[in-house]
C-alpha cells in the first residue's frame, strides 16, 4: 500500500468560490451546478412553508391585533 495517495471515501472535495456560482438566497450554501442548487431550493421551500408569511399576513394581524384589544376588559 502506498502511503503518499490521499485517502478517498468519505473526504468531500473542496471547491473555491469562483468554482461555485450558484448561490442560495435563503443561506450562504453556494453550488457548482444549477440543479443542484434547485435541489437545495426545494428543500428550502419544503421546510419552509409553514413559516413564511403570505402577502395578506400584515393585514391579518392588524385586525388580530385590534380584536385582541377589544377582548380586553373596559
């Protein structure tokens, strides 16, 4: 066996940013390929449903804010 070969298995190979354009805009992951960073988009979407608002949620929670008050004592 030579001792002068790296090892292989589970050592990732690192990139230089230069090498990864494909950047997420939710994190700073960046990607060498597009589908990759596709892939990584729709996990993001997929995680993320539950908790990114929709455009009528300031509206809805004005209103909630204002019913909250009114069920307050006087």
């Amino acid at each position: 066996m030579n001792n002068n070969t790296p090892p292989t298995g589970n050592r990732r190979q690192q990139y230089t940013l230069a090498e990864l354009p494909f950047v997420c805009e939710f994190c700073p992951a960046r990607y060498k390929t597009k589908p990759g960073l596709q892939y990584h988009l729709a996990k993001h979407k997929e995680t993320n449903t539950d908790y990114r608002p929709s455009p009528t949620t300031p509206s809805t929670a004005d209103s909630g804010g204002s019913s909250s008050s009114s069920n307050a004592p006087p």
